[in-house]
C-alpha cells in the first residue's frame, strides 16, 4: 500500500478531471439527502483506492449519482492512524489485495463507520474475499467483488436508498435487476415461514408449526391437558442434498448457466447439506455454491440475511474469520420440506 497521497480540494473543483467536474456541475443545483458541511444537501463520499484510474471511475459514477465528491486519496491516507479524515456519508474503499496490518485497518474503519453512521462499501478480489469478509462485522458494509461499473452503481442506489433518495443515472434495467432481488428473496423468506407455520401449500396435515427457538415443536396433549412436544422432522441426508446440488449443476453442461440461475435456492440447499455434515461454510466457497458472480451473491447473502434466512456466525478461534449458516428457522423449514419429499426424495441417494 503506498504512502498518503494529496487529498484535492473538492470544493473548488482542484484535482477533478473535467468529466467529474461536468457531472458536479450537472447535478450540484438538485438536491438529495442531508446537508453534512460546505452548505450542500447533496451526500458527501470520500474515495480511497491506490489506482488512479479506478478512483477516476468511481469519481465519475459517484457523481453521476448526484453525490458531493468530498475528498479521494490512496489507501494509505485512510488507514494509516485510527483517526484518519473524517469519513463523510459514503465510504468508497477498493482493496483488491490485503495484508493483515490492512485487515486491522479495516476493522478500525469498520468501528468508525459503525459510530459515525456513515455508510461503508468495499471492494475485494476472490481471493481476499473471506479475510475482508471476517474483519468488516460492525457496519452495514456492503463488499463487492472485483466489480463492474454496474455493480457499483447499484451499490449506489442501495446507499441512496437507505438515505432516502436514489440514483439519478440508474438504468431501467438496474433498476429492475435490484428490485427483483428484494422481492424474490421477499418471496423464498414468506414461503419458508409459511411452510415452517404450516400455512402454506406444502404443510403437512399435522398440527401447524410454530417456530419459537427451541429444538421441538408445542402442542397441547388431548388426554392429559399438558404441553408436550412433538419432535421435528431431522435435517435430510446430506447425499441426498449433494445429489440435487449436482443434478442442477449438471444442467449448465447443456444449457447457458443464466437460465437456471436461482441463486438463493442453490445457497439454502449448499447450507443445509453442510449443516447436517456438521461443516462451516465460508462466504467464498457460499458465493461459488450459488452459481452467480460473487458480488451479485454477496447482495443475495445480504438480502438473505436480513429476511432472517442466513446468518453470520464468528470463528471461535479466530476472530479474523466468519463462516455463513442458516439460522434456526431456515433450517426447521428446509426440514419439513424435504420431509414432505419423503420417500421419492430418497430414492434419489
């Protein structure tokens, strides 16, 4: 990571390239989110990255979102004290390859965003994924994986949207592509609750389920007038979900991968065969076993995570490192429905 570099005046313009400076021009009179200093209402993003040229191009889609460049520098301006410059509403961090004083780092920014309330986005190869993964767990950080220009914008629009505002120069079809995401994902979180409440098409004919955290499922013995508890159906054989696992992923041998693309499905099956094979799941071999490019399947973890379906659970000993789980709940309804497969499931193994 290379020393701090010039920070540019911002205000002024100093340092801009005249495209940024066009795009401030162009959207400086329309007002967005919160006044944060200097007298604007725009959302003000500082920008640290150690490519020139990739601070450039963000510099350009962060103003082509309406947002107040309020400073950019390489990486080592930004964590090389704990203090480090004031962080403004958006964090725009690009670290493709990481150390572990980097990593230490960026759990300090993480903290300080988390205190601040500014909004963190970070960008990470593959191959530094699961060490980023493991430091950032204080924040609403959103990570992106070597990602497009398209991917960031959507970053954007997610950031807006928390704010209250949004994406002037997003396309119709990102758009699209981002509302999609929360309603799929919307719809998978209502049908596992229905089907783990009982209310759904695929209930059993049994009393109805109620999840309340604990390992059995309540109900009142007729004869005596007492809470008993009725054991739920186990975890299905992890051979049986690998099998499936492979037999979808067999499709892309004779079709285009994207047409069968249903990563949050592919995602809850990966998890429920290593929940019942008693094995952690990182977040880069979690993004591999969803089939979609890793920065689309962090945004489906994300989204996942939050409609309570997955969780984030820290390595005892290793604090540096997380590893991805179904949370209770999830696992109860991936239960009760290979349960209702019952015994043509089986003849699958």
């Amino acid at each position: 990571m290379g020393q701090a570099a010039k920070q540019f005046d911002y205000a002024n313009g100093e340092g801009q390239s005249p495209r940024v400076v066009e795009m401030r021009d162009r959207v400086q009179d329309r007002p967005f989110g919160r006044v944060q200093d200097r007298g604007t209402s725009a959302l003000a993003v500082s920008i640290f990255a150690d490519r020139s040229y990739l601070r450039a191009e963000m510099e350009e889609d962060a103003a082509a979102a309406g947002l107040r460049i309020a400073q950019t520098a390489d990486l080592g301006n930004l964590l090389a004290t704990d203090a480090g410059p004031a962080l403004g509403d958006l964090v725009l961090v690009d670290c493709p390859v990481i150390d572990g004083a980097e990593l230490a780092a960026l759990a300090r920014l993480d903290l300080r965003a988390a205190k601040s309330g500014s909004q963190l986005v970070v960008s990470t190869s593959i191959g530094s994924l699961d060490d980023v993964f493991g430091c950032l767990d204080q924040s609403e950080v959103q990570i992106l994986v070597t990602p497009s220009r398209a991917d960031r914008v959507i970053a954007l629009g997610r950031t807006l949207a928390r704010a209250g505002n949004r994406v002037r120069e997003l396309s119709e079809e990102d758009r699209l592509a981002l509302l999609r995401l929360t309603e799929q994902v919307g719809q998978i979180a209502q049908r596992l609750e229905a089907l783990s409440s009982g209310s759904g098409p695929a209930a059993g004919q049994g009393s109805a389920f109620r999840f309340d955290g604990s390992d059995e499922e309540a109900r009142l013995d007729e004869g005596t007038d007492r809470l008993v508890r009725a054991a739920r159906p186990p975890l299905p054989d992890p051979r049986l979900v690998r099998k499936i696992i492979r037999q979808r992923q067999l499709r892309a041998r004779f079709f285009e991968g994207d047409l069968f693309a249903d990563p949050a499905w592919d995602m809850l099956l990966d998890l429920t065969a290593a929940r019942a094979e008693h094995v952690r799941v990182s977040v880069t071999s979690l993004c591999i076993a969803s089939g979609v490019p890793p920065t689309t399947a962090l945004r489906w973890i994300g989204q996942m995570t939050d409609a309570g379906l997955l969780q984030r659970v820290d390595d005892e000993t290793d604090r540096r490192r997380a590893f991805i789980t179904l949370t209770d709940k999830a696992a109860d309804a991936m239960a009760r429905y290979f349960a209702e497969l019952g015994a043509s499931a089986a003849a699958l193994v």
